[in-house]
C-alpha cells in the first residue's frame, strides 16, 4: 500500500537517511521516496501508517499528515 506524509525538519541528505532508515526499522522491504524540498514522504509498504509515522517521529520529525 502507498503511503504519503508530509515531514518537517528534513533540511539534508543526512535527514533524508534517517527518515527511509527508520521506516526501514519498520519495514525492512518498504520502498521509500523522499522530495526534502516539499517536505514529502511516500513509502510503500503493508505496515500500519501509524507504525511507520511513528518510527519517523522517533527519529526526530514531525509528521504532519
């Protein structure tokens, strides 16, 4: 299933990292897509979209939507 969220905080490729390694935490296979400069996140993944926000948020992020 597609997910998109919008994260605020990503200002590098450092961040961007942290963000697809910590959806990975959750999702191993989870392919991930990242645009830093529209803050948006796509991930594809079966894992519940709260699993995934959270594990972002856990890294330092804010998940707006």
């Amino acid at each position: 299933m597609n997910q998109t969220f919008i994260v605020s905080g990503m200002t590098c490729g450092h961040c961007e990292k942290a963000v697809a390694r910590a959806v990975k935490q959750v999702d191993p296979k989870a392919e991930v897509k990242i645009d830093r400069s529209l803050g948006k996140v796509e991930v594809e993944s079966a894992q519940p979209r709260e699993a995934l926000a959270s594990a972002i948020v856990e890294e330092g992020y804010a998940v707006e939507a």
